[in-house]
C-alpha cells in the first residue's frame, strides 16, 4: 500500500477521535503505520506553565529523565528554543534546529543518549494566537537503528498542514494556561540568563550560557569573533569559579539549582542553591 493510502486509511480512522482522550493514541499509532519510529513524545507548553507530558512511550527504565526535562532541561531543547526564540512552526529535523556539534553536547548525552535517542525529528504548533502555548510532537529512533531516511523526512513534511489542523481543532477548546498565574516559564528562563552571574564575569556567563545550549569552542568563537584559545580561558576560569572541571557537572549543577527553585523572583539561583546545600549538609 502506497504512503498516500496508508495516510489517507489513517486520517479517516482518526477524524471521529478529534477532541477525545483516544485522540493522541491514534496519533501516535499512525505515525508508527508511516514511517518507523521507537519512541513518541507529546509535549503540551502551556502559557506560563511548564511543560506536561501528554504521550510518551519510553521504556520504563529512562523515564526517570522526564522528571528533569520538565523541570528544567527542556529550556535547553532545540525544540523549545526553535518555538520560544525563532517562533518557529511546522515539521522539523533535529540537525536543523540545533548548534554544530550539538551531538557532542553535555544536553545531548544526558537527555538524549539516556533515553536511548539515535536520531529525532517533529512538528511544532502553535495552540493560541499569541504563540505562548505550544505542542510539539517528538518522533525518535533508538539505539543502533537508522536515522531517518530523506524521504521520512519528506513524506513527515508534506502532511504538515493536515496534523497541524487536526492538533489544533483538538486542543482548540483546552485552556492552555491563563494570564492570573504565575508564569513560571519566564522565571525558569531567567534563572537560566542569570545562572551563574554572582559569580561570574560577564563574558565568562557567556561562555557557560553558550555552552549549555550545546555550542562548541569553534561556534562561541565565531559567535563572539574571538579566538578558540581565549574561549577555553574563559571557559577554564568560569570552571574554577563554579568548582567543577567538566560540561557533565556544569550541566547537573545548572539543573539541580532550578530544581530547587521555590517561588523564584530574579537573580542567580545559585545563591539560593548553595546556602540549601549548605544548610543541609
């Protein structure tokens, strides 16, 4: 059966679910009939709130991952970042909307590696008109099975519009967040600018922001026309000050310090994770 019939079968089944709890497993399931994919991930971004995991069908043993992805990693996800800071939509390669050497990134060993991530692509709607709430739909490939092909690629593109559709008339009567709360996104993200600044120089922040958003020294050179041996100084001295030697331990300690946010105003949420850490030990 060609793709155009396999689709066609698939929309037909899934039309009378639109706005129903069986919706997003059909979707899923039709996704899996067009092209081969390991794992699904449906995200919701709520305006103001944080990221729930609507669908998602990693093996028991990676979904602890999850946990720190909506608490904080996803602000580092290519796909939030493409959303939130290019307001971009439509149907997207990973390899398009992420730095060079993004695949040698601490985000991408721990989010990605972890959960057994080989290759992802997938769409991203906006849910409202202002653009503050958003889906994005995840299709990845496991372990030693292929990348996705350029005609997956192609074939996943060119029903864009048809999914967009039938996603937003499913959520179109939801209420995504709303304008009285607080909007923890916004605060996460500016933990995130301010992580590290009462510390920090402000070209040595730099540095760390750049590197936690998975740029190589070559790329944070180019960026700020300075040499690949002047970005390793910074990047050593940065280290030193925050008592790490690793991206592995840049990363943790840049998650640990929003999971122990509470009622999170401004400034460097180091201060309050150090005095915790300290109380506590």
């Amino acid at each position: 059966m060609s793709f155009l019939a396999v689709f066609s079968k698939q929309i037909a089944s899934m039309m009378p679910y639109v706005g129903s709890d069986c919706f997003i497993p059909r979707l899923v399931a039709m996704f899996k009939e067009l092209v081969v994919t390991d794992n699904t991930m449906v995200i919701t971004y709520p305006k103001k709130n944080l990221p729930e995991i609507v669908y998602n069908d990693l093996p028991e043993d990676r979904v602890s991952i999850v946990d720190k992805y909506v608490k904080g990693a996803f602000l580092l996800d290519p796909y939030y970042l493409a959303a939130t800071k290019q307001s971009k939509v439509g149907f997207f390669h990973l390899s398009t909307i992420s730095p060079d050497e993004f695949d040698e990134s601490e985000y991408n060993r721990v989010y990605f590696q972890f959960c057994g991530l080989f290759d992802e692509c997938g769409y991203i709607f906006q849910l409202d008109d202002e653009g503050k709430s958003f889906v994005n739909i995840s299709l990845g490939r496991m372990d030693e099975t292929e990348v996705f092909s350029e005609n997956d690629l192609r074939r996943l593109s060119e029903i864009t519009p048809i999914i967009e559709a039938m996603v937003k008339c499913h959520w179109q009567d939801e209420e995504l967040g709303s304008e009285s709360q607080p909007d923890l996104r916004k605060q996460l993200e500016t933990a995130l600018e301010c992580f590290g600044t009462s510390i920090l120089t402000e070209r040595e922040n730099q540095m760390v922001q750049m590197i936690l958003h998975g740029y190589s020294s070559k790329a944070i050179a180019n960026r700020f026309n300075i040499s690949v041996e002047t970005v390793k100084l910074h990047r050593k001295n940065a280290y030193a000050k925050l008592d790490l030697s690793t991206q592995g331990e840049l990363f943790n300690l840049f998650i640990n310090s929003l999971m122990n946010i509470k009622n999170y105003e401004d400034g460097d949420p180091l201060v309050t994770y150090h005095s915790t850490v300290s109380v506590d030990s």
